[in-house]
C-alpha cells in the first residue's frame, strides 16, 4: 500500500489536477445529460431534483415527505416548492395526499411512472457505466469507491458562503 503524499509534489499535483478536471468533467457531462433527458420528457431541473430527493427519501425510509421537507433540501421557498409539486402532481409524477385527522398536513411521495421515467431516462447510463466499470478489478473498484466517497466528502465539506482568501 502506498503512502499519500502532499498535494505539492509537482508530479503529482498534475495528476491529481488532472482527475480533478475528470471529475468535474464527469459532473458536468451528466448535469448536461440530466438536462438533455429531462428536457425530452417535460421535466425542468427543479423537477429531477425533487424526484432525486423523494427517491432517496424512500430508499433511506423517510417517504412520504412533507412539502416543506422537499422545500427545505431543494433551497427553495414555499411558493416555488408549491409550483414544483403542482408541476409533478400534474404529470403524474408526484402524489400529494392529506393526513386523515388534520388536512392541513400534507405527504409527498414519487409515483410509480415516476420510477419507470427515472428508468427510462438514466438506465441506459447507468448500464454504460456498469460496462466501463466492469474493466476494474475488485481491488480498483475499491480504491474507485474510496476515491468517489474522498470526493463527496471534500464537496459537502465546503461552505459556499465563506469569503474566500
């Protein structure tokens, strides 16, 4: 195993700008394929990120959500989360259900066309990616894995609203 070095090693600091520049290609390439499927389908960027928030919510068994729930991970004010999920419930994506003892409370949850858009839309790049990852090792897949987690890490680490040096 080999040992991690500084980022000031002038040969490894271009490797590591150079996969820094991959993954931000990477995020970039599939943010423009998001926008590209959605677009095909009638569905604006809020509207994917919605369905990405309710979907996680039910694999982590936090479904339903509530509006404001949704609201609140979205970074958006109630009037456009109502907008949103007028929008969803519209195409069949969302279903918006009342509490029975106080009908002011209201539920979110993804619709099962909203599963088979989803699968529509990104299975094909998932199996591509499947394919690609499928050159790997185990052991590569480990160090993959680790990396991405690292990467994930450092960006929700970050603070978008300190002043920068």
């Amino acid at each position: 195993m080999s040992t991690p070095r500084g980022p000031l090693d002038d040969a490894r600091g271009e490797v590591v700008a150079e996969v820094v520049r991959l993954v931000r290609d990477l995020s970039e390439r599939s943010s423009r394929y998001a926008d590209r499927a959605g677009a095909a389908r009638g569905l604006h960027r809020s509207d994917l990120s919605a369905l990405l928030v309710l979907a996680r919510a039910r694999e982590e068994g936090r479904d339903p959500l509530s509006p404001g729930v949704l609201a609140r991970e979205l970074m958006l004010s109630p009037s456009a989360t109502t907008t949103l999920v007028d929008r969803l419930e519209r195409s069949g994506h969302v279903e918006r259900t009342h509490d029975a003892t106080d009908r002011r409370r209201v539920s979110l949850a993804m619709t099962a066309s909203a599963g088979a858009t989803a699968r529509d839309m990104f299975g094909p790049v998932a199996a591509a990616m499947a394919s690609a990852a499928a050159e790997f090792s185990d052991a590569e897949m480990d160090v993959v894995r680790r990396f991405l987690g690292a990467m994930v890490e450092a960006v929700d680490a970050q603070d978008p609203g300190a002043a920068s040096s």
